[in-house]
C-alpha cells in the first residue's frame, strides 16, 4: 500500500529509507515536502510511529 505524510523537518532520503527498511517500507521519495513510500498494511503502524520518534512526521 501507498502511505503519504507531510514531512515535519527536512530530511536526508537516505536516512529515511534506512529507517524504513526493517519495516518492509521500499520506493520511498519526498515530493513537495510530503515522504511517500510502500509498505505492507500490517506494519504501517511499525513504520509510522518510527518516523514519528525520529521528529519526520506528526
């Protein structure tokens, strides 16, 4: 499934996609400030409470 969140600050991609990856988050970008990414349903959550500690995203 596709996720799309507003970034908070801005961030290297790379990292981004380093703290997605033990969730199974692949083909992230960052298009007009928004972080978008695939990511199997059941660790969305996982993955966006990652980001949320990390200050990426609210």
């Amino acid at each position: 499934m596709k996720v799309v969140y507003d970034l908070k600050i801005p961030a290297e991609l790379k990292a981004i996609k380093e703290l997605l990856k033990p969730y199974g988050g692949r083909c992230a970008k960052i298009v007009d400030g928004k972080l978008e990414y695939q990511i199997k349903e059941e660790k969305e959550q996982e993955a966006l409470q990652a980001l949320k500690e990390k200050g990426l995203v609210d």
